[in-house]
C-alpha cells in the first residue's frame, strides 16, 4: 500500500473501527487475533488498541494470553 494513503486513510479507518467495536464488542478479541499476526506490519497499531472501547470488552482466555505475551516479551 502507497504511504500517502496509508497514513491519509488511517484515522478514518480507526474511527471506524472503533464505531463497530462499540456494537460488537466481540470485534476487539478479532482485531487482537489480527494484531498478534501482524504486528510488525502494522505501525499504529499501538494507536489503535489505545483507542479502542476496552471497557465494554469481556475478553476470553486467549485475549489474555496474547495480551500477557505482550506484557511479557
């Protein structure tokens, strides 16, 4: 993807994102599993979780353990 669009796109794509994850909380456990995979070709991703509706999230087991993997390495 060209870098101009990318980053024109980004905050769009953001807010979207985080408009759905407000009526589908279980959209955040999928974004996470899509971060873990792709972490290192996603450079805002950081922005991302920081923006999204984490306190209406139950996250399950396998959140927790990406999440700890995180914290940990």
């Amino acid at each position: 993807m060209n870098v101009n669009t990318r980053e024109i796109c980004y905050k769009t794509s953001r807010d979207m994102l985080v408009n759905l994850t407000l009526s589908y909380e279980d959209l955040i456990t999928c974004l996470l599993l899509q971060l873990k995979v792709r972490f290192n070709e996603i450079e805002n991703g950081i922005y991302l979780i920081k923006s999204l509706p984490l306190e209406n999230w139950k996250p399950g087991m396998d959140s927790f353990e990406i999440l700890s993997n995180w914290l940990l390495h």
